[in-house]
C-alpha cells in the first residue's frame, strides 16, 4: 500500500517501520499528515506512541488483512488521539 504521507525511514531503517504503519493508519482514516501537523502536542504524542508500541506485529497483520477492522482501535495507543483528530477533520469538511 502507497502512503499519501511518505516518509524516508530513519537510520537507515528498512521495510515497515513505526513511521510507515502511522502513516498507513493516518491514510485509512482518511487524514492528512500535513494538516494534522497543525494539532500540535496531540500529533506529537502519537509519534511518540507508534515506535513504542508493542502491538506492531498486530498492527501489520490489521493492515494486510483488513485495514478497516476496528479492532485496532482495541490496542493501539493512538487510537483515541486519531480518532479524535479523524472526527475534528471530518467536522471541518
């Protein structure tokens, strides 16, 4: 799946990392990068969140299978701060 919201992996990472999965997650809702940069400390703490997160392997698996299954939502840190940022933008439209 193409990101929207590409961003180069840092040291020299490779394949899907933290930054590729939130991207992924920020794209199926259907967000912006570039305007939810705009939220400030909530952004930040997302960002904070994905590398952390101990769910990775389940969030890939989401991803492939079902990308719009909200059983992510059941163990992603993030889930509540996107979502609230996903129902702002979709408030805004």
């Amino acid at each position: 799946m193409q990101s929207r919201n590409p961003r180069p992996p840092e040291n020299g990472a490779q394949g899907e990392g933290p930054d590729e999965l939130l991207d992924c997650r920020v794209e199926m809702l259907g967000l912006d990068l570039s305007v939810i940069e705009n939220a400030g400390s909530a952004l930040q703490e997302i960002m904070r969140n994905c590398p952390i997160c101990g769910h990775r392997e389940a969030c890939v698996a989401d991803l492939k299978r079902d990308p719009n299954d909200p059983v992510w939502e059941t163990y992603c840190p993030n889930a509540k701060a996107l979502l609230g940022l996903a129902e702002s933008s979709w408030q805004t439209r």
